[in-house]
C-alpha cells in the first residue's frame, strides 16, 4: 500500500453517482490508505455497484454514520447538502472529506470549518488539482520564491460533458450550480488562485449563454483582484471540448500547465516554463491519480501523520470569492469581498 503501515482509515462514500463511483473505484482498488466499507445513495439500484466494491449499502446517510465501523464519511453528493451533512458527521463524530464547493456563502463555510476544528475532526476538500504533480511544483516555486514577486495568473477549465445531461439533473440547476462551470471547474481555479495570491478583493464576472440552454449559462470569464496585489482570470466554460490550462506569471519566471486529459481518466501533463535569462523549456509530465492522492493526505491527517494540507482558513477564502463570483455573474458589477 505504497509504503503505509498500519489499518487504513474505515470510511464510507456518501453519493455513488459519476464522481462518487470514480472515488469508490480509485480507493477500493488499493493504494489510498483508506478503505471504503459502506456505500450511501438514495437510488437503491446503486446497491449492486456497493456489493462489487465490498461495501455495505445504505439508502440514508444516518446508517452509515451509525455503523461503528465508519471513522470518516466521503461526501460526493450535490452542494446544497453540504452543510447539514457535515453537521450530522461532526455531531456522530466522523471525520470528512467534502466535494467541492463546500458551501455557496462564506457565512456556511465558516460554520462547517468551525464545527470541525471545534470537535478536533478533520475537514478534507475535493481540490484534487493541488495534488497534480507539476501544480505542486507550482506552489513549492511560489512558496520557495523561485517565481519572484506573483504578478497574475491565468486559468481556464472548461468542458462540455454536461451537455448530454438529463435537463432535470442537479448540476444544470442555476440555483444549485450558478455562474456557468464555476462550481464543477472554476472552482478549483479560485482554489489555486487564493492559495498563491492569498484572500481576493473584488471581482467582475461575465457569464452569458452563448451555445446551449443550460440555464445557470455556459460560458463564464472572471477577474479576480487580490487584497496583496496582483490578480487572476479565470474561464470555466460549459460548451467547448476540455482544456485545463494554469499559468503563474512572476517576476522571476512563469510556469504553464496544461493537462492532456480530464481528471478522471488522466493522461498526463505538458509543462511549459519561462525563467529569467534562460530560453523557454516545454517538458511532459506522466500521469498520476491526483484524486487518490487527495484522499491519501486526508487518511494520513485521520491517523494524526501529517496535517491536511488545505487549510480552514483557505477553504472560507475561496468561498468568500466564490459568493462574490456568484453575484456578480448575476449584475455584472465589481462586487467587493
């Protein structure tokens, strides 16, 4: 188990729709210092896919926080339940690991953030794009200094895979998914963003249906201004084929990334750097599975080795914007953090 000693972290996946299954499938097969021993979805046809995995099922999530087994819950479910699930796993003293956003208000997220640290419980986020290899690269140039002073940052994570979706399904809601891709990509752009430039300022958005009837619109472009300086744009669009692209601009280089495949299946990187009094330099990077990896910090943080590497306080930066964000794309005005 990749050099782990010791019980891997009980855990049950609470949502065994598409993102649940890839989290079910990754952990089970091994290799992610956790295990997932119970299965939680309303749809009891999901029942056959939680006994191929090993895993008990339930159609609600109080049996599984019931099961004396089950030391942290895996939420993949929509952002709307996130709040009171978190509560009803803090207060059946579980650990958790939430899909992103964590909340739509930064009023939420400080409430779940503050539940969690309060009972002593780890608090895990699905922003499995810090655990890509060539953007931890990215932060550890940052954070070293390598990349200078940070100037901007330019990111766009756009696809159209939900254009063939049951108009009914809950991530083409404008109310439970607003500003166009925002919360299923954008969001973890602002992740990134907040990481390296720290708290943002304002934002102006611009989010309009251009090429579908998606109601929250499709195509959606934000710029971010930071309370240090600096700022970000960033595109997550719902009706052009997949790219996800993220460049850091500093005063002692750039760093580029462009992945060649969606997360769920991926393929790999293409890293295109720029560093002062040196000639540009394009390299590949191998594939790696940056959502086990995600989960294996989380595990280790469960077992007191380490400590999560997202931080409360980062988790409430980055939906503080994403509620700016989501404002604005409905006036269109700079709205102040």
């Amino acid at each position: 188990m990749s050099g782990y000693e010791g019980k891997p972290v009980q855990a049950a996946i609470v949502g065994l729709g598409w993102w649940g299954k890839k989290m079910a499938t990754l952990v089970n097969a091994g290799g992610a210092e956790m295990h997932f021993v119970h299965g939680v979805d309303p749809n009891p046809a999901e029942q056959g896919f939680a006994a191929e995995r090993g895993m008990r099922f339930s159609s609600e999530l109080g049996e599984a926080l019931a099961d004396p087994e089950v030391e942290a819950v895996i939420l993949a479910t929509p952002h709307s339940l996130h709040q009171s699930q978190i509560a009803q796993a803090v207060a059946a003293g579980k650990h958790v690991f939430c899909e992103k956003p964590l909340a739509m208000t930064r009023k939420d997220a400080e409430a779940s953030v503050a539940l969690c640290e309060k009972a002593g419980l780890v608090l895990g986020m699905g922003h499995e794009r810090r655990f890509e290899p060539p953007i931890a690269e990215i932060l550890d140039a940052a954070a070293t200094g390598r990349l200078g002073r940070l100037l901007q940052i330019e990111a766009n994570f756009s696809h159209d895979k939900f254009l063939g979706l049951d108009p009914s399904n809950w991530r083409l809601s404008a109310e439970q998914a607003p500003a166009g891709g925002m919360t299923a990509t954008g969001i973890h752009l602002t992740d990134l963003s907040v990481k390296l430039m720290g708290p943002a300022k304002d934002v102006r958005v611009i989010c309009e249906n251009l090429a579908s009837e998606i109601p929250q619109g499709d195509t959606m472009s934000a710029h971010i201004r930071f309370k240090s300086g600096g700022s970000a744009y960033v595109s997550a669009t719902l009706a052009t084929p997949f790219i996800s692209r993220f460049a850091v601009f500093g005063t002692l280089g750039w760093i580029e990334v462009r992945d060649k495949a969606h997360v769920e299946s991926p393929d790999g990187w293409i890293v295109t750097e720029g560093w002062k009094g040196q000639p540009i330099t394009t390299r590949e990077v191998s594939p790696a599975e940056p959502v086990r990896d995600n989960l294996r910090a989380f595990a280790r943080a469960v077992r007191g080795r380490e400590t999560y590497p997202i931080s409360g306080e980062e988790m409430i930066d980055n939906i503080a914007l994403l509620e700016a964000i989501i404002r604005s794309a409905r006036t269109g005005a700079v709205e102040q953090l």
